[in-house]
C-alpha cells in the first residue's frame, strides 16, 4: 500500500495541534509565520559546525553565488536534512501546500559585513499558485543590524501587484528579529529579501526549499538517502 503524506506526517509528529490557530491564520493571511524556539541550543551548535564544515566559496557553490555572503552546502549533511523535517516546520508547509511535497534543497548563507542586501522578489516567478515553501532557520541571533529578511505581508495573494526589485525600504515591509533556533516559513509568492548586514556579525541560516511532489522531476537525483529512515525518505523526495 502506498504511502500518504497524512500518515507519513502523523507518524513524525506532526498532528493538528502542531501549529496554533494563530499560526495557520498568519500563513493564511500574512503569507509566512515565524516559529520561535524550533531549534534547541543543541542542535543549532551542531547546525554551526555543518555550516563551517561545509562552507564553499562563492565562485565554487553551484550553481555560483554572489561574493556578499558565506555559502554552504548542506543537501549531503544529515544533520541538516533531519533539522528541516522538525515536525512545526513540516507543519507550516502541509499546511500552504494541501499536498504530498518533498525537501528538495538545503543550503546554509551568511550575510558578510556590509553584504547581503537583496532587491525584494519572490522566488517562484511561473504563472499560478506556488507549489513551493520556502524557510529561513536562523543559527544566530538576527534582527535589522545582522542583515535580517524582510517581507511584504499579504504579496502572496493572487493579483497582488508591487514595484519589485526594490532594495530601499517599503512602506509596509517587515524586517524580522529573533534569537537562534527561529524557523521563518514562507508561501512561495511571497515577496521578500535580505537586508544589509551592518553590524559585522554573523547571521547564519538555513536556506530550505520543498516543493509539491508533482516537481519531483526537479530534485537533486543522485542524493544518497541510504542513511534515513523509510519516512525520512519519503518526505526527502523518494519514489518508492
């Protein structure tokens, strides 16, 4: 019998409790929600040693990426990937998407001093609803002066038009404060950046993508997922 993402879900955790009434209406409303507390002291430590362990320069990532921050990457640490299953997380993203999904990348950035500044965007561009959710996992502490994310509340919605691209502040835009172990999660329409980190900093993060298992064409194929268990492959994108 195959398996359904309602009972791999229930058997990792994540019930109808798991995310508040309030948190729902966020995603609903908002277009994202912060998860406090998702990463404990522990696990954030060892998230910080993946991310130095794993640390590429810009020039070498794939596919490149810009030389204002520290990149690594994490789609072949276990340690990650098993960080992006936490039961709140995958809540938040059953709960945009309806739907079977599957962890399709990880990847850790850090804004440098004076770098990370972003223009507004959205990362799903194609015509229709996103079948995609984003999530920002903060190992450190982050707010405006370390190069925080901002988002524009309620661009999600179909039909919302913005003057994207912009790199100066929005009337209405929120920019996020937080200690590590915060989860953003996010609707993959909604409009949102890096802001510049001022202060010098650290502001280390996971950057995690899933995507409705309809795109499973576009995962990373040759991922070895010997080392999880049967559920943790199905939320990872197995066919089987």
């Amino acid at each position: 019998m195959t398996a359904s993402i309602a009972d791999v879900l229930a058997r990792v955790g994540v019930t109808t409790d798991t995310l508040s009434a309030v948190e729902r209406a966020e995603l609903d409303d908002a277009g994202y929600v912060m998860l406090r507390g998702v990463f404990d002291p522990a696990l954030c430590a060892t998230l910080i040693e993946a991310f130095e362990r794993r640390y590429v320069p810009s020039h070498l990532s794939q596919p490149p990426r810009g030389h204002d921050s520290r990149h690594a990457m994490l789609n072949d640490e276990p340690s990650a990937c098993r960080a992006c299953l936490s039961p709140r997380l995958l809540a938040g993203v059953y709960h945009l998407l309806r739907r079977r999904f599957f962890l399709h990348d990880v990847q850790g950035r850090d804004p440098v001093p004076g770098g990370g500044g972003q223009p507004m965007h959205r990362d799903w561009v194609e015509p229709g609803p996103a079948p995609t959710v984003i999530a920002l996992a903060f190992l450190d502490p982050f707010g405006p002066a370390n190069g925080a994310p901002r988002v524009l509340p309620g661009s999600h919605r179909s039909g919302s038009s913005l003057d994207m691209g912009k790199r100066s502040p929005y009337a209405d835009e929120v920019v996020f404060s937080g200690t590590a172990g915060d989860v953003l999660v996010m609707n993959g329409d909604l409009a949102h950046s890096g802001t510049r980190n001022t202060s010098g900093g650290t502001r280390r993060n996971l950057q995690i993508n899933f995507l409705a298992f309809e795109h499973h064409d576009l995962r990373i194929r040759d991922r070895d997922l010997s080392a999880y268990s049967p559920d943790e492959r199905y939320l990872m994108g197995d066919a089987a």
